[in-house]
C-alpha cells in the first residue's frame, strides 16, 4: 500500500488544542488496512492533539459541535468515520463551539 499525503485544516478554536497550528501536511505510515477517518482520529489523538482530547474528541469519533469536511464536502455525504482516505486528501476539522 503506498504511502498517503494528506493536509489537515484545525479551525474555529479547533487549532487551540493543536499548538495553535491551523495546516498539518502529514504522511501516514503504510498499514495493512486502508486508512479511513477512523483510523485518522485515533492517529491525531495520538500524535497530533496536543492538549484537552475531550474537547475534540468523544469516543472513537469528533465530539458534537466539530464539524468535519473532506475535499470541502461534509464528511456526512462522504460516509463519516468509514470514509477512505486517498491521496492528498484535505480534511478541515472546524470548531463551532464557543463560550460565552
């Protein structure tokens, strides 16, 4: 299986849990299985996510109030956590959570 490049987008205060870094252009390791968004999250959370994972993540999914959109489109159209990733994907992940 070749090696995928992917850029991946924080925003909307997502980037906060991030070092404030808004664009991660990432190469993920090969594996046997295809990568899909749920692989994805589990390797952010693990080398990425930097602080606070309860407030980007729930579960083995984004938590409610991240919205997600890969190539621009809603990953809900895309099939959310069982979506294939394919090279140069972009994956904005963008908070609309807010204190008041």
């Amino acid at each position: 299986m070749a090696v995928l490049v992917h850029c991946f987008y924080f925003r909307g205060g997502a980037e906060l849990l991030f070092d404030g870094v808004k664009k991660h252009q990432v190469t993920l390791p090969c594996q046997p299985e295809p990568w899909d968004i749920r692989n994805l999250l589990k390797w952010i959370r693990q080398n990425l996510l930097k602080e606070r994972p309860e407030l980007f993540m729930q579960g083995e999914s984004v938590r409610p109030g991240i919205l997600v959109l890969i190539n621009d489109a809603d990953w809900e159209l895309m099939g959310e956590l069982d979506y294939k990733l394919q090279d140069q994907d972009n994956v904005l992940f963008i908070s609309t959570l807010h204190g008041g």
